[in-house]
C-alpha cells in the first residue's frame, strides 16, 4: 500500500510537531474525559461547569505548539503507552509500521498503537493519512454502534419492565407456597410427636414380653427332663474327659521344659565366668563372642530370658524375633541387618519366615545356624559352634530338609 521511503528523522516527532489534523483522534483516542480535565487544570482555570467538548477543544488547540499542557500531554502519552512505543520501535520501515497498525486495528486496541504509528520516523504523510482516514470511519462506527445499543438499550429496558412485573407475580406465588409449605411442615411436626409417643409405648411393651419370655425361659430351663439332664451329664464327662487329657500333655510338656533347665544350669555352673576388663587377653578368646549381635529367630517365647542370659555370659549381645507369630514380619529385614551371627529355632517359625531368614543371610554373608529342635541344651551348642574362630564357620544342626 505504502511506498518506503527514507526515514524522516531519526527521532520520533513530539505532539506539537504533528500535524493539526491529528490533535483531535490523539486527544479523543488517547485520553479519557476525566483525565484530560485533570491535566487542563493544571495549568489554566476552568470550573466544574465548563463542559467536556470545551475542555477537548482547549485540549486540541494547546496542542498546536509548545507550551505547558503540550509538554503535560506529551509526558503522559509516553508514560501511558512505553510498552506500545517499545514495539513499535522495532519497525524499519513504513510499511512494516503500516503493518504493526493495521494488527492494531484489527483487534480494537487503537489509543497506544495511534500514538506510536503517527510519532514514529518511519510514519510517511500518506501513511499518516490512512491512520487519519481509519480513526475517522472508526468514529462513525463507533456513533451507529452507540445508536443501535441505544436501540437496544429502549428494548432491554422495555423487557426488564415486563420481567419485573413477572417477577412480582412469581414472588406473590412463592410467598403463598412458603405459607402452605409452613402449615405442612407443623402437620408433619405433629404427626412426628405423635408417632414417636406411639414407638415409645411400643417399646414399653416390647421390654415387657421380653421379661416375660425370659422368666418363662427359665422356668423351662429349670423344668429339664430326665433325658436332657442325661445328655448334658453325658457332654461335661466328655469335656472333663478331654480336659484331664490335655492336662496330662502339659504335665508332661512341664517336665521337658524341667529337664532343659537342670541341663541349661549344669551348663552355666560348668562354663567359666565371663570375660571382665582386667584381663584383655581374655576378651580376644576363641570361646568368646566379643560383643557380637547374636539373633534368635523364633523359639519358645518363655526360654527367651535363658536364650538371652547365655548370649551375654559368652560376651555378646542378644537379639529377638518370634518369626512373625507376633511381630511384623517385615521387621525380620531390619533385625538381620543388625546381628552379626543368626539362630533360626526352624522348626518353631512358618514357612515364610524360614525362607526368609534363608535369603536374607545369604544374600548378606551373615553366619546362620538352623536349629531343629527349640531346646536349651541344642541353644548352647549352636553357641558353641559361634565361638569357634572365624576360620571354621558354623555348621547347621539342621540341615535343608528341616525346613518347617
């Protein structure tokens, strides 16, 4: 559309520099009335009564030449609009300018991209006059589009009279139907109360037959015949029969657990006392476990304390797992971290825990010994096999197959 001819100027023109003719669209465009009033304020006198159109006439004239409102209106276009300024800057030519216009214009958003396209060095006088011939078709759009919402405006207000009226009605219509809602709400109310005065009567006699079957229970349960008596005889001699065997089985389970304490006490008597500090050469022997962590997996939870005691008699430190009978079996991982030799009582853990313990102690090098039986006297050798040097590492008491 537009040649490109050499810039005009290296600079951008000021307000004063433009031509009249475009005075007017910067000083409608650019400004609100409120603001415009603000700035001619300060520098002459006018009164709440001088009407708008003088104001932007005054506006437009000042604008003319340099002088203070000039220099006012300037500083604040270029406040107002830096960002604009600065993209608008970028353009090389007029028909670059032209092009960062017609963008402008396409999506209404014309007070900044004005102002930056007729200051601009690139801006020729046919450009200039494009701009001029845009904002002036724009102004008589602007007027039919503020005729036709005026029109609008006369329909709306119009519609809005007949939807008040409407309104009116339907608030007339909902007040009745709160108070027939209201009327229904206290014969519900009383229904409630009356319902629930005949539940509690019900009730009552509820808890009246419900005596009175229980007194007739009883009578009944006292009024047995000879035949139920007989088989209730019949049934406690069975339990009496089963109690006296099961009786008998922990008599005998008591003398094991005897047997293994004379021979736990017997082993402690003869083992000699453990190492103390005043004998270094003591704490480095072969039959000693030198603080090291000792766990038991498993095993009677009563012999734990015994299990415990023969640990720290050889010097090591002793820890317990029950093998997931009560605790988390989870926690089998953490506690074979922290032993440094492990005692799985195999056949007293489920099977999960037994494979367990198995990886765990592979996977980590960490010495185990299986144990097949949950005795004391089986307890002390495997210590035994614990005490050995680390040169000839211990030997399962059970091997594979007693895996539970």
């Amino acid at each position: 559309m537009h040649d490109t001819p050499s810039i005009r100027s290296a600079r951008r023109l000021k307000l004063w520099e433009l031509e009249h003719k475009c005075h007017c669209p910067i000083i409608g465009v650019c400004f609100d009335l409120k603001r415009i009033r603000q700035l001619v304020a300060k520098v002459m006198l006018i009164t709440p009564h001088t009407s708008d159109f003088e104001i932007h006439v005054t506006a437009v004239k000042e604008s003319g030449s340099r002088n203070r409102l000039s220099e006012l209106l300037q500083k604040e276009l270029e406040k107002k609009f830096a960002l604009t300024l600065r993209k608008f800057k970028q353009a090389r030519s007029s028909a670059e300018l032209d092009a960062l216009w017609r963008e402008a214009l396409a999506i209404h958003d014309i007070a900044g991209p004005l102002w930056a396209t007729l200051t601009h060095p690139a801006c020729t006088p046919a450009l200039s006059q494009s701009v001029y011939g845009d904002i002036h078709m724009l102004q008589h759009q602007v007027g039919a589009g503020e005729r036709a919402d005026l029109a609008a405006l006369r329909r709306l207000q119009q519609e809005n009279a007949e939807l008040l009226v409407a309104r009116n009605t339907l608030q007339d219509k909902l007040q009745q139907l709160r108070q027939q809602h209201s009327q229904d709400i206290a014969t519900l109310k009383q229904r409630l109360a009356a319902s629930r005065e005949e539940t509690l009567r019900q009730q009552q006699n509820a808890a009246r037959l419900l005596g009175e079957l229980s007194q007739l229970k009883e009578f009944l349960r006292i009024k047995e015949t000879p035949v139920a008596l007989s088989r209730r005889a019949q049934q406690a001699e069975c339990r009496y029969t089963a109690l006296r065997a099961r009786t008998a089985e922990l008599e005998q389970q008591l003398e094991a657990l005897q047997k293994e304490n004379a021979q736990l006490a017997l082993a402690l008597a003869q083992r000699p006392p453990a190492p103390t500090s005043a004998t270094a050469e003591l704490k480095q022997s072969a039959d000693t476990l030198s603080g090291r962590n000792v766990l038991c997996v498993g095993g009677r939870i009563s012999a734990a304390q015994h299990y415990r005691k023969l640990v720290e008699r050889l010097g090591g430190r002793f820890l317990h797992h029950d093998g997931g009978i009560e605790e988390n079996l989870a926690r089998l991982d953490d506690s074979i971290a922290a032993a440094d030799a492990v005692i799985c009582q195999a056949g007293c853990i489920s099977h999960n825990a037994y494979w367990r313990v198995k990886e765990l102690c592979k996977r980590t090098g960490k010495p185990c010994l299986y144990l097949k039986t949950p005795g004391l006297g089986t307890f002390v050798r495997s210590l035994e096999q614990l005490t050995q040097p680390v040169s000839s590492p211990p030997i399962s008491y059970a091997a594979e197959k007693s895996a539970p």
